[in-house]
C-alpha cells in the first residue's frame, strides 16, 4: 500500500520528468517540422521520438533506485511511468498548439495537404484499397482539423501510448530490480 507521503513523491518526480520529456518531444517536433524540407533532421526526429519511451524507463530505474531505495513494486512503477507520459503530453500539447496556432501560419497543414493530394499518395491510397470518396472525405477532414484538434489527438495518442508502456516496462524494471537485488545479496 502506498501512503500519501510516497505519492505525493512519485508525483513531483514524475513532474520534474515529464518536463524533461516534453522538452525530448518537443525537440523531436521541432525536427520533425525541419524535416518536412530536410530529411537529416526529419530522422533525428524519429529517431528521438522512438527513444523517448526508453527515456522514461531510465527515469523510472533512477526512481527506483533514489525514491523507492531499490524497492519498487509493478503498479507503482506502472503508475510512475504512466503519470511521466501524462504531465510531458499535456506540455507537450500546449507547445504544440502555441506553435500551431500562432507560429506556424499553416505551414504543416499546408505541407499536409500538398502530400496528399499529390500522385503518388493517391496512387498510394488507392493501393491500400481506399476509393476516391474516401480519399476526398479523408482530404477534407484535414482541412477542417485545427491546431486544437490536432493537439488533442497527439496528447491522447501519447497518454495512450504510456498506457500501454507502463505495465510491461514496470514489470522490466521491477524484474531487473529482483536481479540486481538477488545478485548484491550473493556476493
């Protein structure tokens, strides 16, 4: 059973390092929109956004071993991980929409929208199976999407995709916790 006094710890350390992975994913946007002209910095991108989840694991084992004094049970692991995901996606989201509502004048839509009605994207989706009605439902619903919008949905893709992570990287951690333990315990 956790008390008050260890959730209220879990709690400020998963805020200090949701703003360090806010600022991970915030970089990796940053790329990302650099990239949409340059494909250097559009890998770094990818590159930084598929490393953020192994970030938050790292974070987790030095929780582990400076809160929790290397004894670290799986739902609270879990819940660290997933409060990591949720305080880094809602600043991440705000940046987000800061950036998309008053810095970015349309160039991402824009940039979206000349991808996708370009040949090769419709030649794309048409081999995917996707009919010309769906193709101009699909355009016209990116047109009407407003940085709130795609705010939201990125924010709830990135809770989503902490749920997902938490059980499976807390079990990770806890277990390796249990193995470091058992082999300090040997020597």
């Amino acid at each position: 059973m956790i008390t008050t006094e260890e959730y209220k710890q879990m709690q400020a350390y998963a805020r200090i390092d949701g703003v360090f992975l806010a600022v991970i994913w915030i970089g990796s946007f940053a790329c990302y929109i650099a990239g949409l002209t340059s494909p250097l910095t559009g890998m770094l991108a990818s590159l930084s956004a598929i490393a953020s989840p192994f970030f938050v694991a790292n974070r987790l084992k030095i929780f582990r071993s400076i809160a929790s004094e290397n004894n670290l049970s799986l739902m609270r692991g879990a819940a660290y991980y997933l409060m990591v995901f949720f305080y880094g996606s809602l600043l991440f989201a705000m940046a987000q929409f800061v950036y998309l509502a008053y810095l970015d004048n349309g160039y991402l839509f824009s940039t979206y929208m000349e991808v996708f009605q370009s040949d090769e994207a419709k030649s794309m989706l048409t081999a995917y199976g996707m009919n010309e009605n769906e193709m101009k439902l699909l355009s016209r619903t990116m047109e009407e999407l407003t940085p709130l919008d795609f705010s939201l949905n990125v924010l709830t893709m990135n809770i989503m995709i902490g749920a997902l992570l938490s059980f499976p990287v807390a079990f990770y951690v806890t277990k390796t916790q249990h193995i470091s333990n058992d082999n300090n315990n040997n020597q």
